[in-house]
C-alpha cells in the first residue's frame, strides 16, 4: 500500500453464501413472530440507496439538512479537539456528510486514514471514486459488513467513529445499548465517537418526514419486499402492500409498516415458509427513535461513554453528540 494513492478495493467481512442464510433465517424469524416484522437493514441494495438519498434531499426530510448543517458548523472544533488520524464511519453509504468531517480534519493535519463501513458496496465503491480524486494521498479502506455489535477495523492511529443520519434512531433499546457497548470496544483512550441523532419535536413535522407526498418513502419501504424475492425467491405482489408510519408520543419514536391490501399467501422458498396474511395485516419494517439530551447521556453513560460536546440547532430540532471513553 503506497501512500500516495486512495485504497478503492472493498473488504467483505462475509461472504454471500453464508449472508443469504442469515438474510433467510432473520427475515423467517420475523414473520413467524407476532406481529410480523422485517429486519429494516435489508432496505439497501442499490435501489434501496439509491431512494434513500432520494429522501434525504425530500424538503418533509429536515434531518439530512439541519446534520449537514451542524457538521459545518461543527467540523472544524471537532477534527481540533480530537485530531483524529483515522476517521472510521459506520453506516457510511455514500459519504455525503462524512466529506466535511474529512475536509477539517486534513486542514489540521492529522487525517491519514477514512474507512468507511457500509452494508451496501456500490455506494461505498462510488464514495471511493468521489475520495479518491478529491483527497489525495487519504489512505481509503472501504468494508462491506454490518456494525450492530461493533465491528473489527484496524487501527491507523487515534480514531474518531463516526455514526451520523441518526440511524441509531433505528434501534430499540436492548440494541441501542448492545450497539454502544460495541462502539466502547472500538475506542481506546484518546479516540472519539461523534453521534447524530434527531430530536424530539413537533408530532406534525415528524409524520411529514416520513410520509412525503412525492411517495418516496412509500416506494423505500416496499423495495424491501423487493430485495426478498430477489435474494430469497419470495413472490411478495408488491402493490399489495402500502407504506404506513406514524409518530407514537408515547414510545417517542417513528414507527413504520407494511400493510397487506387484502388476504394473500405469500411463499419464501429460501426460508422453506408459506405466509398467510390477512387484510389489513400490519409487518413492521422499521422504527426511528427521536431523543433528548438527559436521556441519550445517561444511555452513552452506561456504555462507558462521557458525552463531551453537544452540538444543536437554536429550535434544538436535531443534535450531534460528541462522546468519549
């Protein structure tokens, strides 16, 4: 490895034999639970990114915005403080807000190393093309994995990890906490863990995020019956389900689902499981968790995490929390 070029070869922590079991087992487990339910991290194949990004530039969907908003504001206090030599974001995807995290730490001289850990390889090989021509000389180390419980990256020197969209919204408690367990077992002394997270806030604004009129939602959250008859040879009729979210007050968190159109048996060849839905049946695909400060503290505490500097809005819509061992 030279270090004057941008490493573009991704590294794959599975291999795909031995994914699309797991993929058959998860997704048989979930709909033999009641309620049924999907694992929500089988929305990214390359359509499924493809439509995300979509959404993040929607004008319902402030999250993108008011986050890349902060990070300009906040990127060079943070490269300054941690003077990180190697920046490592989970859940990179195309690495549209990680850029100005990159930009301030290379202004301060440190950054050698960017890995970015993302379910999805075609949008960590086109990041890559972007990284390579804008940063010369960063040292780019693409890995295709999952990071729920942590994940093994080499280290090149003191870390910032980086975990941004508030996609750790995605996560119910016992998760949540698991997964901050696993990002301690990331850091050592000196390193930090810079995190996104959307705020509790108007009820109106947040069912509007997750329903746009332009039916972008809509069509992400039924890709994923896409990617299950063409992974799992499924016979999901995509048009017989609708896209369905809500903001519940009381769990503080966007709950989303499919709902069957009418009654239809559904088969699953990979998970040898036959479907009976009924009309009106809810599977749930996904959650997305709104915080407060005191709360997300105490939660980073318990992992062994100090929150250190918290980054917000004026209206406190949305918050970056800079967090430690």
């Amino acid at each position: 490895m030279t270090p004057d070029r941008v490493v573009t070869e991704l590294a794959f922590a599975s291999d795909a034999d031995a994914t699309r079991r797991a993929m058959a087992e998860e997704v048989r487990t979930g709909l033999l639970r009641s309620p049924r339910e999907l694992p929500c991290k089988y929305f990214y194949d390359k359509r499924g990114s493809e439509l995300f990004d979509r959404i993040t530039q929607l004008p319902e969907y402030y999250l993108t915005r008011m986050e890349a908003e902060l990070l300009r504001g906040a990127s060079a206090e943070i490269a300054s403080l941690v003077r990180p030599e190697a920046i490592v974001e989970l859940g990179a995807g195309y690495c549209t807000k990680s850029r100005l995290l990159i930009s301030a730490a290379r202004r301060v001289g440190s950054l050698g190393h960017f890995v970015p850990v993302d379910v999805s390889p075609d949008a960590l090989e086109e990041a890559s093309r972007f990284l390579r021509s804008e940063y010369p000389g960063l040292q780019v180390h693409g890995l295709v994995a999952e990071f729920e419980g942590g994940v093994d990256v080499p280290r090149y020197g003191r870390r910032l990890v980086v975990f941004l969209g508030s996609t750790i919204g995605n996560l119910d408690d016992g998760e949540r906490a698991a997964f901050l367990a696993g990002i301690r077992g990331m850091l050592e002394q000196g390193d930090a863990f810079l995190l996104g997270v959307d705020l509790v806030k108007d009820v109106d604004e947040l069912n509007a995020a997750y329903n746009d009129s332009a039916g972008v939602s809509a069509e992400f959250n039924r890709n994923l019956l896409r990617v299950l008859n063409r992974e799992l040879g499924a016979n999901f009729d995509i048009d017989g389900f609708e896209h369905v979210s809500a903001y519940s007050e009381e769990r503080k968190r966007i709950e989303t689902h499919l709902r069957s159109l009418r009654r239809q048996v559904v088969r699953i060849p990979a998970c040898a499981l036959a479907v009976d839905f009924e009309d009106g049946e809810l599977v749930h695909t996904e959650i997305s968790v709104k915080f407060e400060r005191a709360s997300l503290a105490e939660e980073l505490r318990a992992a062994g995490l100090q929150l250190r500097q918290w980054f917000t809005d004026p209206a406190q819509r949305f918050a970056l929390a800079l967090a430690s061992p």
